[in-house]
C-alpha cells in the first residue's frame, strides 16, 4: 500500500513538473514590468497576430515582391532566362529600377 501512495506522489510531482515547464515565462515578467505594461494599456507584447492578421501580412509581402519583380522586369532583368551574367544583370536593373541592392534582401 505504501509503494502505492509513493508512486502516486511521485507521478503528481512529474505531471506538475511538466505543467509548470510548459507555462510560458511572460508570467514571471508581468509582476517585473507591470509599470510598463499600466503606462500603455492595450500593449500586451506576448499577443500573438491573428489568422487573417497573419494572412494580410503575407498579402501585401507578397504584393510587394511581385511588384518589385515586375519593375526589375521592366528594367531588363529576365528571370527564367539561363545567364551567365546573372548577378551583374541582377544589379544592372536594381540600379536602373532604382531598387536597393539584392544582398540586403
């Protein structure tokens, strides 16, 4: 009986372990920085972006690339074409588009 009540004990332990490793660590900082957080209400900091938040991100990256393939298109610069000056061209038409440089990117 007692060997029971001990491995009863001792899986409580690990499952509270296991809860505790999982809580995320802004808990402990709330009670740090609360000043900051009263200073301005609505600043949450841990909030994560909602879906559709997440999904206009994506959109309007994704609007931006395109239309800075299509001035560099529009420049000269073919992407699908096989050439041995590919970084040269690249930055022909970066300077031409008036686009910054690709390394940055």
């Amino acid at each position: 009986m007692k060997r029971i009540v001990i491995k009863q004990i001792m899986l409580g332990l690990a499952v509270s372990a296991l809860v505790a490793g999982g809580m995320p660590l802004a808990t402990a900082q709330t009670t740090a920085g609360s000043d900051a957080q009263t200073a301005q209400p609505g600043a949450t900091g841990t909030a994560k972006p909602t879906k559709a938040e997440r999904k206009a991100a994506r959109k309007q990256a994704r609007a931006k690339k395109n239309a800075e393939l299509k001035k560099l298109e529009d420049a000269g610069y073919q992407p699908s074409r096989d050439d041995p000056n590919y970084p040269s061209d690249l930055q022909k038409a970066q300077k031409k588009a008036g686009i910054g440089t690709g390394a940055s990117q």
